[in-house]
C-alpha cells in the first residue's frame, strides 16, 4: 500500500475466491458454491477472476460441521506447517492443501480476496465479518455494499480481539471476508437467506469490478460491532447446562443489552440478568455450533470506523 | 375395551414412558427428560408411574439425528426379532432393548402410554401425531389438551398412511403419542419452544391421572390433519435439488395450499406451483431431517373425529 494525497493506493484484485462448505451443513454457501462451480457467469467480472470452492466436501457430503475438527479454526501456524500427511486430522490436511492452492497465507502470493459464506442458527440477518480494523480495501467494500442493498441492512462484526480471534479459512487471503447470515437452522436450505447472500455476493464482486477498473472510493465512515467477550451458558458442578437464553434475549442479535436485562432463564424459571458495567449488543445469540464451544453469545461494542479514500495502485 | 350404555371402558393407564433423544439434536425433549430423570416431581402424578427415559444416548452424546439409522423408523418386527445382537446397527440393538423395557409391542405387558418428545425445523408450532384413529383414550386425551392449553393452539396429525406410517420408538406402548414441536433448529434449544412442550406434558399427565381416578370423558370432536403424501424436492437427472421451497409457502406449515399456489423456487428464479387437484394443508415444510428422505413437505386433510366416551374399566 502507498499512499498519494491521503488517498491509498491497492493492488489490484484479481484473484478472487468465494468458499462454501466451511462447515458442511450450512446451506446456502454450499449451494452456491455449488451452482456456480457449475455455471459461473454469476460471479465473473471482466476484471476479476473469480474461483468458487468447496472448501469440507466431506463434511458437505456428511451435513455435518466437520469430520474431525472444525476447518474454520484449523488455519494457524502450527497446523499450516504440520508434518504428518494423511495421518493429520482431515480438516488439517485440507487447510494445508487449501493454504497451497489459494496461499500461502501472508504472502504476496495469496488470494486477493476470500469471501467465506456461513450460515447461523442467531438471528443476526446479513453479517459481514471483518478481521481486521486497518484493511480499509475490506472496510471500503463493506461500505459500499451496506449502501448498495438498502434499504435491506448488513452490519459488520468486527474480530481483532486478541484472544477471541481465530484461524478462519479466509485469512489465507490477502482481504479475508466473512459472510454470515441467518437464522437458518443447519442442514435447512432458506430462499430469503440464499437470496440475501447471493445479492450481497453480486455487490461485492461489482466493487472490487469497479476499484480494478480505477475508480476513487473517497473517504467514509463504516459503522462496526467489535468483538469484546463471549458469555457461556449458566452450567452446574459437572458441566451440564442449567439454563437458557432468556426469551426476552433470544433472536435479540444487534439489540441493546443493558445491565440488569434478562439475560437466561433456568428450567426452574428464575431469570439472570446481565451483570456488565455497560450496554453492549450481544449476537451469536443461541448458535448451534457454539454450544460446544461453551458460547451462548458474544457481546460486542459499536464503533465507527473510518476508512481512507482508496483507488488502484 | 368393553362398551357400556356407548361409553367405552378401557383399562387404566398406570405404565406411562417419556422418551427423550429418540433423535438426539432434537434439544427439548433431550433436556426435558434429562431433567426429569433427575427429578420426577413435575412428571409424578398418584395415579400415575411415569418413567423419563432416553431413547438414543449416544446420538444425544453426539448431537446428532442417530449413529447408524434412524431410531424413529427401526421398530419394524423384522428389526425387533432380528438376531445378531452386538453386530446389529446401534440403533437396531436399542430397538430390541427399548421393546423388552417397554413392550412387547402389541403385547399386553406393554406399557400403557409413550410419549415421544421431537423437534423440527419447520414451524409447526405444537402438533400431537396420532397413529390410529380408532384411538379413543388419545383422541380424548389430545381433546383434552387442546382445550386446556387454549388460547395457545396445538394440531393433531393422524399418520394412519399405508404406505407412509413408520415404525416409531413410542410404537411400543398401547397408547403412542408423538409429540413435535416448532421451529427449533437442530441442536438448539429455545425457552419458548421448552416450555410449551412442557406445558403439554402436564395437561397430558393431568388427563391421564384423571382418567385413573375414575372420570369419564364425553364424547367428542377432534379435528385432525390426515397424512396425503410426501412431496419432494424438484431435482435433475443426478438427483441434486434444483429448486427450494417458495418463500409464500415457507413457515407456511398448516395454511390451505391450493392448485397453482407457489411451492417451490427454483435457483434461476423460476416459480413452480403446486398442481394437486384441490386444498390440502402442508406441514413438515422444510424439515432438516427429511432432506435425506427425499422430503420437502407432506400434504394433509383436515377431518374431524369422534371420539367415543371414554372411563376406566
């Protein structure tokens, strides 16, 4: 990146992926993915090279998340660099195959951009997920599709928190975006979510169209939700769950939770509030896959980001 | 069953089971039984010997519909007296378990009434499946629980089908009551969804505990929705769907589906219309389980029954 009169300069994005089967029962990514590694006319771009992938087609085949861990946080170092062949964790070796064919990751010869299509149990409608709070080609594209579906809304969540931060299939690119939209149950196909995701898809890759053509994307302002914790489910002396997401709570992704609101009910009926210091908006509410993960929601922060102006090196 | 001045007298009902985990992601009736396993106060009734029990230990230790097939449909005769003990598929062993603990199905020393606790993906809100119509003692038992959970609603389904009846984990009992409850995604569980199946438990005990003491029932009127058929996804010539369900007919479990209403959507935007021959009541729509069954809703008629005055021998 350099940068010319306030404005910074890119590289070019040419080399484009679009995964789906990330986890292998979430249905719209892997459908189309499927679809347009059949017919891709959808997503070609005169300017763009656009490859879909299937990216667990065991576990696609299965519908199952995964077969022996869960491929979205299979991409750190270690696993990368790991001796062992066919004698790894499926998921292992397939992100090792997948860091050859669209990485390596964090080098220039990476992907430019992968786009990870994920489907969620949460009522968090159409959530762009962002790893990282200074790639303004990422916050540049997040703003123009915000605005290019309204008055439909996508919100971004924003996860560069030091701990909570995973090693997702997309961070093998260059500008990783995950693409999460629910509610839609696992294994379940959904037309409204399949065409939400579709639509956003079409904006995405008429941005990066339109940046490969020269356009100047002036500077703007990209409301996100940062990640800060995640809170697990109320358990008992042996692990067992004693409670669930308060109704009140549940399907409230986005929604402003103060303390003192309800937060869980037990099966006795009490109710626990929340006990944090401030407001937070809370999402992931009551996702499947996080049960297992010992995650009932995550709480985030809103902020505005600003994005510089941005155009072609 | 003997008939006195048009009443029938019918045998006590004092063995009463609540299967939980018969499909072991179907999280309500997992957590309920768990629960009342612990502790039985809330299932207890004087009259009454109610035994929680889980179905499917380890599909519910795994999250998943079953391990090797499908409990729900594995207690056919040739399953229940098939030998081959330990070399059986899982859930045919638990089968044969389940009829020795419960029945013998169609014996006299079966248990009176099962209730089976299921979740779907589709929003069928609360829906008893009935699998005789000839049933008198459940007939009046879901007229029972109809009224006594008013204003909340709660549909019969009659599965006496020939060819689409299945052997289910509560045909054991004389009595079977299948209980389904909607939308819920796999894997989840949602307060809402919880405590209305717990709520209908208890009316169901309540009868069961008022039949025991001597009441008699008047007859009465249920409606009921009889399964037509099974529809399945339109598919090509390799089997993969090609269209989904068409979002006017999507949640739409139970409202009228006349000729030429929209049924399915196809990935290119094209509507195909439903084009049976006059008004049917779809439910099931979009169930996660019956993908693999070829099944994108069933189709059902609504009749009322009589059911006959009913008390205890």
């Amino acid at each position: 990146m350099t940068s010319n009169n306030n404005t910074a300069c890119l590289d070019e994005a040419k080399r484009v992926a679009i995964f789906g089967g990330t986890h292998g029962n979430e249905m719209s990514g892997v459908t189309l993915v499927n679809l347009w590694m059949k017919n891709g006319s959808e997503i070609q771009r005169k300017q763009v090279k656009t490859k879909a992938f299937i990216t667990n087609p065991k576990a696609v085949e299965k519908c199952t998340r995964y077969v022996d861990t869960d491929l979205n946080r299979a991409f750190t170092p270690e696993n990368l660099s790991a001796p062992g062949g066919h004698d790894l964790p499926y998921e292992v070796q397939r992100a090792q195959e997948i860091n050859k064919m669209f990485g390596p990751k964090g080098s220039p010869e990476a992907y430019d951009v992968i786009f990870d299509l994920h489907n969620t149990t949460s009522n968090m409608g159409c959530t762009l997920i962002l790893e990282n709070s200074k790639d303004h080609f990422n916050l540049q594209m997040m703003n123009y599709i915000k605005k290019a579906i309204t008055p439909a809304s996508c919100l971004v969540l924003l996860n560069e928190h030091p701990l909570l931060k995973y090693s997702t299939s997309r961070s093998v690119a260059k500008h990783p975006v995950g693409l999460e939209v629910g509610p839609q149950p696992q294994g379940v196909l959904r037309s409204n979510i399949f065409e939400a995701m579709r639509d956003i898809l079409k904006h995405a890759l008429d941005f990066i169209e339109l940046f490969n053509e020269g356009i100047e994307f002036p500077p703007c302002k990209v409301e996100v939700f940062r990640l800060l914790e995640r809170v697990d489910y109320p358990r008992d002396a042996n692990g067992n769950i004693i409670a669930m997401v308060h109704p009140n709570l549940q399907d409230g992704d986005w929604e402003p939770l103060n303390p003192g609101d309800p937060m869980f009910q037990t099966f006795d009926g009490n109710t626990i509030p929340y006990q944090g210091f401030g407001t937070v908006y809370p999402t992931f509410i009551n996702e499947a896959a996080y049960y297992e993960k010992q995650q009932a929601f995550v709480t985030t922060r809103r902020e505005t980001l600003v994005a510089s102006a941005i155009r072609k090196a």
